[in-house]
C-alpha cells in the first residue's frame, strides 16, 4: 500500500517542507540527493560499502550516502531522529493508485513506518499510532 502526504525534515536545525510517500513496500527510506543538497548542503556521511535499492518504479539504484534527520508528520517530530539513504538517480514519475504523479522528494519505507508506528488506512491516508503519539 502506498500514500502521499505532504511532511517536514529537520536536519542540522533547518526545516523544509517536501511530499513524502509512504511506502510499506519499500525497506528503506530515501530521500532525493538534489532535494537534500539544495536544502542541506552535502553534509552527509558515505556508507562504506553502497546499497543496492529498487526504487518504486522498478529502477535500479546504489545508495552511498546517508544522513540522520526527524521527520515530522502533522507537526510530530519522529523521535529519536531517522537515518535516511540519499539517493543520487531518481524517475521523475511514478503511477500510484493508477495515477501518474511527479516522484516525491522523500520515500518513506516500512522499516520507519513500524519503528514510529505508522500506518496507512484506506480512507484516512497515513495514521500516526502507538509510539509516534507517546513523544
């Protein structure tokens, strides 16, 4: 199942506002480098060896950067902060629910969706739950 919700990162004390799809299909969390560095500079730490990723749309990707940011999501900040894997290739469009919709800047996985307690609900969209509500 997939969402679309329009969220914020926080990252070295600086907010910026990007759509985010939550994606329970998705093992990691990723986030555009173009979207990073233009927000954030190129303060991120390389991965020692990369990732090897399938981004939405079938595409194959390595991810050599990551970054630890909060996530905030209906202004809850997602505590303690999130690492995200910046990803320097991405599609510019992807189909969701039969839709086709420019690709989002952040794509939240599943891993993050359990760790905060996230769901995602036919009618109500993205569902913050349980440990995400206790902070």
């Amino acid at each position: 199942m997939r969402a679309l919700k329009n969220v914020k990162v926080k990252f070295m004390d600086k907010e910026v506002s990007c759509t985010a799809l939550f994606d329970t299909g998705s093992g990691y969390t990723v986030i555009q480098r173009a979207f990073f560095e233009r927000n954030f500079g190129a303060n991120w730490s390389k991965i020692p060896r990369a990732i090897k990723l399938y981004l939405v749309n079938g595409d194959f990707v390595e991810a050599d950067k990551y970054a630890q940011v909060i996530i905030i999501i209906d202004d809850v900040e997602l505590l303690p902060p999130e690492v995200i894997l910046i990803v320097d290739k991405f599609a510019k469009e992807i189909e969701v629910e039969g839709r086709r919709v420019k690709l989002p800047e952040l794509i939240i996985g599943s891993g993050t969706m359990d760790k905060y307690g996230i769901t995602l609900d036919p009618k109500e969209g993205v569902k913050l739950t349980g440990a995400a509500l206790l902070l």
